[in-house]
C-alpha cells in the first residue's frame, strides 16, 4: 500500500512540476491561463481511458474531480477536442517510462531464475480513418466487401512476469519488427532474458542483445535452419551449435568496421502435447543450472504478450480512439498503456491475499483484470485530487479482490484462423 501511494504521488508531482508542463505543452502560451482544463485535469481525463460517449466521460470524470455529487456538463465535448491539442503524445509516453522506472525501484520484483523475462512481439491495430491517419499510416483494403481501413504495426517490449509493459511502440506498418526489436533492446541490461517468436530469431538481434548483456531464447522455424531440422531429424533432445552472420550481414559489417566472432548457441528440442516438435534457441549454455526440462515452461510463459495483446484491444478497448488526429491517437495509446501498467502495478500486492481466501478451492485464483482495469479508470480524478490516498486505495484494492477468477491449467484451444472484422461496431459502450 505504501508503494502504490508513493506511485500516486510521484505522477501527481509530475502533472504538476513546471519543467513537465513546459516540456509537454505544445506552445509556451498555453496552460498560463486559469481555464476549466488545467494541465493536470487534461491529462488525467485521458488518461481515464476513453471509452464511452466523450461528453458522458467528461461528466463522469469532473464529478469526482470537482467532488459533486452528481455528474454535471462542466466542460463541453468541443472544449475538451481544442484542449488536447495542447498537449504533446510524449507527455503520456514519459509518464509510462517514469511510473516503470518507478515500479522497478520501488516494488519486489517477481523473476524466473534470477532473470527479469521480457518478450518483444508485435501486433496490429486500426487506426479511425481520416487524410491524416492514411498520409502517416496509409490505408489497406480488406477482404470484406473491399473496405479499406487504416493499420498501424505496435511492437512491445514486456515483462511477463509482472504484466508490465516496458515499451510500446505505433508505427507506420512499413517500419519492420525486427527494426523495432532493436528499439526496444535498449532497454535491456544486465539479468534480462529476452523472449522471442519463430519471426524474430537473426544473428544480428542475437549479438545486440549479448552485447547489452541479455541472453534469449527464442522459437525457431524449423525450415529456415538446417542446425534445427537436424536436431528434430536426429531424435536428440539438445546439441550446441555456432551460428554466424550471413554474407549480406558481413558485408554490413564491414563497412562499419565491426569486427563479430560466431555466437555458441544451445539448440534444444521440445515435444507439444499434439506430438509436434519445435526447437528453440538459447544463450544459456549451462546444463547443470539451466537443464533442458525447464525450456519448455520458460518459452511457454512467452504466450503472455500474445494475451497482452488480446486484452490490449479487446478489454481495453485500444482501438476505441476519441479522435481522429494524430496527436489525439498517439495521447490515447500511451495512456492506455499506462493505465494497463498502473491495474498491473497496483494489483502486484494481492496475490497472497488471493491465495489465503481461495487456500481450500481447487484451482489457484487471479485477478479480473478486465475489471481491476475499470476499477482504475474510475478511480483515477479521485486518487490524483484527494488527500486520504491510501483510503482510497484500500477500497479500490478491495473491490478487485472482490472479482477473482480460477486458472484452470492445462487448457487449450485450437486457434481461430477465421479473418476478424477490420472495424468497430457502430455503438459504443456504456
């Protein structure tokens, strides 16, 4: 409790520190006047997560904000479009960095082996559709009744464990995993264990995240490497094999006076419940302290950026943008990441909690993190406005232990391969 206060009062500094204010507005003039948006109010609405009407939403918020008791119009729809464009995306993706940074200083920090896990993976999303979104993004015809919609490619660096998400990018689709891969590994160091698909594996990515004293273990397609297709032919469960940059890449190299030696890689051979092999690639090349029985769960806890993903647009609502700019697009997607990261930093101290009221059920219980995350949404005018904070917290802790789940191990389900609907439904919800 003591942390997440801290956390609390951390970001309200910041929305408040004038260096952050001028840093972030858009012009010096603005937020020198006394107006119904301030800095702080302004960026506390978005980050509340639009998700309804936004005149509904800004009723709800400025109720708790202005302590009424009941929601009333104190700022219209039209003020609060003119009032955003006021304030730069990059404001939200700072605070993101900083509550990380925060949470990473401040809270225990859950670890397989002594390693924090972080996945890279990319997905994508669809942006509303207007001249602006199709110049930065471009527009793509889908198959369903040739509609053309907006696409943009969002790349996350994520911490499996703690359900943080340590990087989030949004880009133009042309912009390659591989190139945001890279991105993101700067933020590696030391104890860091980079977790990766069968699209990501390149010698290159493999040396950058040695050189940043990482290690990885990654799925392999098993056609594109002989090393691979040998192992699976030959029936052994592991052999060590060193694997050199190609001839393009040695070129590359070369002209930048690089000088590389091949990297010693453990190829190991694991067996799906279908039957079906796969091979993965790690730099852990300790048998005794890392054997081979244990790659097959640490590569399975990879499958939580996929969930992320799932959650990202389907309970968080990531594609529900509330405008058509691109600053309003780019303010909505930090701030969604960053209201994701607080239910996941603030739900961090329940799971004994969980544990001791659940002790005699069958399965072990989590968090509804769907409703952990609405929980947050509403209650974020009052955190960052009222004195009695760790108040406020205990209550909002309780209602998330009030919404609990079974995991059920063992499940699994065919993948739906059916192409999805490339739009958004004409209502909005409640």
């Amino acid at each position: 409790m003591k942390n997440h206060a801290k956390l609390v009062h951390f970001l309200k500094n910041k929305l408040t520190n004038p260096d952050f204010i001028s840093t972030y507005r858009m012009n010096p003039n603005d937020f020198t006047r006394t107006r119904n948006f301030t800095f702080k109010s302004l960026c506390l609405f978005i980050i509340s997560s639009l998700q309804s009407s936004i005149q509904r939403e800004l009723d709800r918020f400025f109720q708790g904000y202005n302590n009424q008791l009941l929601p009333e119009k104190f700022v219209g729809q039209s003020a609060f479009s003119q009032a955003r464009l006021k304030i730069k995306p990059e404001a939200f993706a700072q605070l993101c960095n900083d509550s990380v940074e925060h949470f990473y200083s401040n809270y225990n920090i859950k670890k397989w082996r002594g390693f924090r896990l972080i996945a890279i993976d990319g997905s994508e999303v669809i942006l509303p559709k207007s001249k602006e979104t199709i110049a930065k993004f471009g527009e793509y015809t889908t198959n369903l009744m040739n509609k053309s919609i907006v696409l943009a490619r969002v790349s996350k660096a994520y911490d499996v464990l703690n359900k943080i998400n340590l990087d989030a990018k949004l880009v133009n689709r042309k912009v390659g995993e591989h190139e945001l891969a890279n991105q993101h590994l700067k933020l590696c160091t030391i104890g860091d264990m980079v977790l990766l698909d069968r699209g990501y594996p390149s010698f290159d990515l493999f040396a950058k995240i040695l050189v940043s004293g990482s290690h990885f273990c990654a799925r392999l397609a098993v056609s594109n490497w002989n090393v691979a297709k040998n192992l699976v032919d030959s029936g052994q469960k592991e052999i060590f094999a060193e694997i050199k940059p190609g001839k393009e890449l040695k070129r590359k190299y070369r002209k930048e006076g690089v000088v590389v030696k091949p990297i010693k890689c453990r190829f190991i051979c694991i067996e799906l419940p279908s039957g079906e092999k796969e091979v993965l690639i790690t730099s852990l090349l300790d048998t005794i302290n890392y054997p081979h029985s244990l790659f097959k769960e640490l590569y399975h806890l990879r499958w939580d950026i996929e969930e992320s993903y799932k959650k990202d647009k389907h309970r968080l609502q990531l594609e529900n943008f509330s405008g058509k700019t691109i600053t309003a697009i780019y303010q909505d997607f930090y701030a969604t990441i960053l209201l994701g990261n607080l239910t996941s930093i603030f739900s961090t101290s329940l799971e004994d909690d969980i544990d001791e009221r659940t002790q005699k059920a069958n399965y072990k219980y989590q968090l509804n993190f769907t409703t952990a995350f609405a929980k947050v949404k509403g209650t974020i005018a009052l955190l960052f406005t009222r004195i009695n904070i760790r108040e406020i917290l205990d209550k909002m802790l309780q209602m998330f232990l009030s919404n609990i789940l079974p995991v059920r191990p063992g499940r699994s389900f065919e993948r739906n391969m059916q192409k999805r609907k490339r739009y958004h439904k004409a209502y909005l919800p409640l």
